[in-house]
C-alpha cells in the first residue's frame, strides 16, 4: 500500500511540475482568466483552484508539495476503499 501512496504522490507532483513548464514555457499572459486551460488547470491542481477564488499567492514549490499532498490523500481514499470492497482472499 506504501507503493501504491507514493505512486499517487508521484502522480500529483508530476501534474503540478506539467502545469508549471506550461506557464513558463507559454507566452506571458501565462495561465489567465480569458486561457481555456485555466479550468483543466484547475480541477488538476486542486490549490491552483484555492489561490485563484480565495485571493492567495502559492509559489511553485508550495503548489507542488501541495498537489503531491493531495493526489496521496486522495489515493489513500481511493486505496481503502478498493481495499474495503474487494473480495477477502
């Protein structure tokens, strides 16, 4: 289960350092309100969502500590539940 948690974590970080070459990479209006990427942003970086409606700065290694924090939550529930409903062996 350990694995299977850092694999989550892994995949959260991955997401948010993506999104981060992606605005760096872009030209400058990186990433704005008007950009149709923004809600795809959003809904996979759940503290990119928080910093942009609650008015808050995140730097990039914040937001990645953050994402990789809660794609593990996230696998932790997901793992406990298919753990949960599987059959006993």
């Amino acid at each position: 289960m350990k694995y299977r948690m850092a694999m989550w974590a892994g995949a959260g970080f991955l997401v948010a350092a993506g999104w981060a070459l992606c605005a760096y990479a872009s030209h400058p209006p990186a990433l704005t309100s008007a950009d149709p990427m923004l809600a795809l942003a959003e809904i996979t970086c759940p503290i990119a969502f928080a910093s942009m409606h609650f008015h808050f700065g995140v730097s990039l290694y914040a937001s990645l500590i953050a994402n990789a924090a809660t794609y593990g939550l996230v696998g932790l529930a997901v793992e406990s539940l298919r753990r949960g409903l599987s059959p006993a062996r």
